[in-house]
C-alpha cells in the first residue's frame, strides 16, 4: 500500500463521498481517504492517473505529484510538512468578506433598487462565494448522485426560481462559511500534530575527516559522526562518542527534567542539547529512529477508525437520501392538500439545507486527533482511536510486578551457602548459567557473583531455559539448576536451607536457589523497590473508573502480598507460569475490559491477549511494535493522565452527536407547522458545525496536572 498526500478535501461527509468513488478505479477497493490526516492510502497497482482525474473532478489534488507504481513513501516529509494551501484558505475568505459585504449593501438598499438589478445583485453574491458549491452540485445532478453539494444547489436554485433571492444568497453565503470553519477547524487540530512533528530538526552537522559539514538527517548513515552543540535538536537516535551534556529528552518520553549524558549513553532523535557540545555516533537512520517512529505511529493511528466513526459513517451515507425523500414529501404532499405551493416548497427546500451530515461526521474524527496528539504531548504513544476509547471503558488494569510495579533495580540482599566444598564455585556457576542476561533479576545475580570474583572461567556447560522454573546447565560431571523452588524435590533441601529459605520468604525477598539434583548449594534473597509513584497511580486509576487492580507475577506468594499491600491492589496472583498470565488474562476479559501492563519484552503474550496492552518501553523498538499504548518514560505517572484523556475524548465526542443531531432535530420539527426558514436551517446546520469543532478543539488545552508534569514543577491557576 502506498501513502499520498491530498489538498483540496472540503468537509468530512465530502471525503467520504470521494472515497467511494476511488474505490470505483480499477485495483482500487481497499483505498482509504482519511479527512482528518489528509491522507489517501492506496494498493500499488491502482493507475495514479486515473485517481488524479477522480480526485480533480472534486476539486482535489495530489499534494505532490506521484510516480505510478513506485515503491516509496509518498508521505516522506520527516515531520517538515508545509501548508501549501494557506493561499486557497486566504482566497476562500476572501470571497466570503466580498459576497458577505454586497449582500449587505444589496439588503440595505432593497428599497431604491429595481427588481431585475437585485436579482442580478444577489445572484452575484450567491455566486462570489457558492460558486464552487453550485459547479460540484449541477455536476452531480446530471450524475444522479444526490451529495450535500447536490442539495444545496436545489435549495439555491428553488429559493431564486420562488423569488427567494435574499434568502438563497444568503444560503450561499452562510455555506460557503460553514465549509470554511469546517475546515479550520481541523486545520486547527492538524496543526497542534505538525507541532509535535517538527521536532525533527532538518539538518544535522556532519563531521568528514574534521571537518563540519550540514546534511539533511535523511543522509545520516549508521556510523556517521555528528556534532550537536548547546541549545540545537539531536537529528536521530545515536551514541555518545565524546562529551557531555544534560539532554532534554521531554519531546520524546514526556519527561520534563534533563538527564545527564556521558560518553557511551544512548539519546534520542529530537531531544534537545541544553548546555554542553556532544559528538554522536548514529546508530539508527532517521526512517528507523524512535522519533520518525511515533511519528509513523501517531499520524497511522489518526487514520483508523473506531466502531463509533464506522457507525456514523455508515449513517450519514443513508442520511443525505433519506433527507432528499423527505423534503419532495413536504413539498407535494401538503402542497397538494392546502394548495399553498409556495409555502410548502419553500420549506422542503429548508429541509434540504439540514440534509448536510457534516457536523455528525465531524463530531470524532477532531476529538480523537486532539486526544492522541494530547497523548503524545505527554510522553504517551496510542496506537489508534480504538484504544483511546477502551482506556475509557477500563475495567481492570492487570500489572507485571516486576520492571512496573517496582524498578526493576535488584540485589541481592541476604545469601546462604552450604557446608563448603572446595571443588565447587557457587558463584562461578551462577556467572556462568546467568550469561548475559538482562532480566532483572540474573542481573542482580551476576552483579552479586561478579562482586564475590566470579570472571566467567568456568568451563562451558549446556544451558536451558525450564519455563516458569529457571535455568539448567549440563556439564560433563553433572547437571546444575537456578530458579525457583519448583526446581527442587522436597528430599534435596536440608533443614539449614529450609530455614534460610523460609526466613527470606517472610521477609518479602524474592528467592532464586541454585542446586543440583541432591543437593541445595546456595539460596539468595533478592529484594526490589516498589516505584515511588506506584500507590498514587494505583489510587488515580480507580479514581478514573477502573474497578480493580491486579498484580501478576511469577514470584512467591509471600513477596507479592507485600508489594500488592504497599501499592494499595484489589488482588494479586503469584507462582505464575508465563501461559498462567495469559490463562488470566483471557479469562477475565471474557466478563470485562482489561488492560496489562508491562514492560513490552518479557510480557509480550500477555500485551497480546489483553484488550490493551500497555508496555512501558521509555522508546525501546520492541515496546513500540508490540503493544498498544506505549508510556515512552518507563515509569507509571502518565497512565492516569491518558485514561483521564480517553474519558474526555469520549464525553466530547458523545456531546457532539447530542449537539449534530439535536439541532436537525428541532429544525426538522418546526416543519410540522411551517416555521422553518432557510435562514434557520443554514444556521442550525453551521451552529452544529461550529459548535461540534470548538468542543473538539478544547481536548488540546491541557490540564493543570498535564502543565505540571511537562515543566517538571507546580503551576500557579
């Protein structure tokens, strides 16, 4: 599939009638047309020619124009994207100001002029500003397709052929300015994302045998050296090669406060360099960087539609037709029984003006780019609108304990050997069976063994994992076992052992035993932190609306009732196998909506299973692949942030179908006595719009909380 910028694209309801008029070129069934991204993905074997001609007959255009048939992405902007038609916007209000202002003059001098000059006058006002209305819509009426531009072209021409004039002049004009909000309003939307996409900068200094040279970040190679001094972006994911500075990564986890880095620290695309020179190492491409993926991910997500956008999409559709029915109903049927004509095809022509769905189409699409571009502004990736809207429907929110309910940061705190045995090396066994793991936990263990002089000699043994259990090593004299106390048959533990065990247990230690198959040669208690943030998220997730809070892990029970106490959890389940995790997890969301969260490596079938899946990566590549909301700092803070957003976006978007079919509502019902006018029904219809795009709007002002989080400090009202 391949991506294409489009210009040109009026209203929401407008986009969806070009759509399904794409979709009629050869090759061309699975083309998508987003509004809100202005976006036109399309299969690449579809002629590009031919969807040229399709778009240009709306008055659309490819932003850029495309190759058939290549194999690139059509979207490459690297976030640098220009609004090229800022001069049609001009042009368009423009031609409002002038057909608003003859309109006027032609009102206030009714009295003085001939009939045949105001005629002349205000169909020269409807056309200054309903001109491209009128084209599209005769040019659907020949077409027997029957769009809002269809319909407001009936309406202006029946209100001049009643001598309606005014009235269909200013139909004219009160439409072209409905489109015109209609569309700065999603301008709005679309430019609060272009600020979060231009923190790509455009160039980078490139350093060549010692000398400086400025490239576009599109020509960074892995390898290449790059000079970023004070004040100036980091151009893609690099190294520190020499050095040091505190390095404000906000842009891309959401964290407020600067980290100091040091030669060999790993930095992000898009963060700033506050004080000191940097030499970086690149070692991801912009394409690959982490930045130039959340961009990807952001804009994907902006263009996937939720069950509740599908659902008024496929309404609108029935909607403008059925309109169409009603208003010749009101025109011939009373017109019929009383003989007023006049009257009555008057107000079916009223009834055609509300015929426009375009404020219901309206009323999601805004409020989900706010709430995901709201998201990302705060260090939280959502991967679609679908997921913004089940954080608002959260039920249960399971955690992993380790890595996110605590640090992660381990060690080993209490130690019992056996009776010593000189042909042994406790230590050098566990160094060796550990390797290089990165788990916390064989982490704490390594730096445990390293610390007692264990330097990896020990002759190289067959290691596997025993799932759920721990590890296994070979050697040529015997087998060797690391894990837990499944590992072990009762008859292997001693009584000294069983109460060394058992003492950490109490304790809340994390216990890991390494033995053989008839004896147990030494056991370690291994304690972690909980976060310091964990009981207030706790606490703020429940206040957000979910029920419960639970904790799975695959450490002892002991342990976890500790950490599960001091967090403040409804309920915990520990001795967990990994397929225990996703065993729970498919059956809780059999009776309600779950989410899990974890660290988007260890965890990644229970992400998968959940709902939800919520990793906290802090930019990690394969946090951001698998899960579906990422918390891009690897701390808790900002779930409740985002929970909070997605019940916004939720009450927002449910407010604005209130308001879009409402106020069609209450014109349609002034026909029943005849009291609608086309100036109300114009005005309903561009108050809905009007009203449906501020509402939508307000989600990008952030709250106290979300100012305080993003500037590290308390923010005065």
């Amino acid at each position: 599939m391949e991506k294409h910028k489009i210009t040109g694209i009026d209203c929401a309801n407008c986009a969806l009638e070009l759509e399904r008029d794409i979709r009629k070129v050869p090759n061309a069934k699975e083309a998508k047309l987003t509004y809100a991204t202005e976006t036109l993905v399309l299969p690449e074997n579809v002629d590009l020619d031919q969807v040229s001609k399709v778009l240009a007959r709306e008055g659309a255009a490819f932003a850029e124009i495309p190759n058939n048939h290549s194999d690139h992405d059509h979207d490459h902007d690297h976030g640098h994207d220009h609004d090229h038609s800022a001069g049609s916007h001009k042009k368009e209000l423009t031609l409002l100001a002038v057909s608003a202002v003859l309109f006027a003059a032609v009102m206030m001098m009714e009295a003085n002029l001939p009939r045949w000059a105001e005629l002349i006058l205000y169909l020269i006002a409807a056309s200054i500003s309903g001109y491209t209305t009128f084209l599209r819509g005769l040019r659907n009426l020949f077409r027997f397709r029957f769009t809002i531009d269809t319909l407001m072209t009936i309406a202006m021409i029946g209100a001049f052929l009643i001598g309606e004039w005014r009235e269909g002049a200013m139909v004219a004009i009160l439409f072209g300015l409905n489109e015109y909000l209609e569309g700065y309003g999603m301008r709005r939307a679309q430019q609060s994302m272009k600020s979060l996409l231009s923190l790509a900068p455009e160039t980078a200094t490139l350093i060549i045998d010692g000398k400086e040279r400025e490239v576009g970040i599109e020509n960074l190679a892995v390898g290449d050296k790059v000079i970023v001094k004070a004040g100036e972006k980091i151009p893609s994911d690099a190294r520190v090669y020499s050095g040091s500075s505190n390095v404000n990564e906000a842009a891309i986890t959401g964290e407020a406060v600067p980290v100091k880095k040091r030669e060999g620290d790993d930095v992000f695309g898009g963060a700033v360099n506050q004080d000191g020179t940097l030499i970086l190492s690149i070692t991801k491409v912009y394409k690959e960087s982490s930045m130039a993926k959340i961009f990807a991910l952001v804009e994907e997500a902006q263009s996937q539609q939720t069950p509740l956008e599908l659902a008024i999409d496929k309404f609108a559709r029935f909607y403008t037709p059925v309109i169409l029915v009603l208003a010749m109903l009101v025109m011939l049927v009373p017109g019929a029984i009383t003989g007023d004509w006049n009257l009555w095809v008057y107000q079916g022509l009223a009834i055609l003006i509300i015929g426009c769905p375009c404020a219901l189409v309206l009323s999601s699409p805004i409020a989900l780019m706010a709430g995901l571009t709201r998201s990302a502004k705060i260090g939280v990736l959502v991967k679609s609108g679908v997921f913004l809207e089940q954080l608002a429907k959260l039920d249960e929110v399971v955690m992993d304990k380790t890595g996110t309910l605590t640090k992660g940061e381990l060690s080993v705190v209490s130690t019992w050997l056996a009776p010593a045995d000189p042909t042994i090396n406790v230590f050098e066994i566990v160094r060796k069976m550990e390797g290089e793991s990165h788990h916390p936990l064989a982490l704490a263990l390594i730096t445990e063994a390293e610390k007692q002089g264990a330097n990896n000699t020990l002759a190289d043994g067959s290691v596997r994992t025993i799932a759920g259990r721990g590890l296994e090593m070979t050697t040529e004299d015997t087998s060797y076992f690391l894990g837990n106390n499944r590992l072990f048959e009762e008859a292997t533990w001693s009584i000294d052992a069983k109460h060394a065990y058992d003492l950490m247990l109490k304790e809340g230690m994390t216990v890991a035993i390494l033995g053989t198959k008839t004896d147990i040669l030494a056991i370690f208690g291994i304690r972690d932190q909980l976060r310091e943030e964990a009981k207030e998220t706790v606490a703020a997730l429940k206040r957000s609306g979910v029920k419960q809070v639970t904790m799975l892990t695959g450490d002892n029970a002991e342990s976890a009732q500790l950490m599960a106490e001091k967090a403040g959890l409804d309920q915990f389940k520990a001795n967990l196998l990994p397929e225990d995790k996703v065993a729970y997890i498919k059956e809780a969301k059999e009776k309600r909506l779950v989410a899990m969260v974890g660290d988007g490596i260890n965890d990644s079938p229970a992400l998968a299973t959940a709902q939800v899946g919520i990793a906290m990566g802090q930019g990690s590549d394969s946090a951001i692949e698998v899960a579906d909301v990422v918390l891009m700092q690897s701390h808790l803070k900002r779930l409740p942030f985002v929970v909070d957003i997605g019940h916004k976006v939720q009450r927002v978007i449910h407010w604005n179908i209130g308001i879009a079919l409402g106020l069609k509502i209450i014109a349609l019902l002034l026909t029943i006595p005849g009291w609608l006018t086309l100036w109300f029904a114009i005005l309903s219809d561009m108050g809905a719009t009007v009203l449906v795009t501020l509402i939508s709007l307000t989600l990008l002002i952030p709250s106290k909380a979300e100012k305080e989080l993003l500037v590290g400090k308390k923010v005065e009202e």
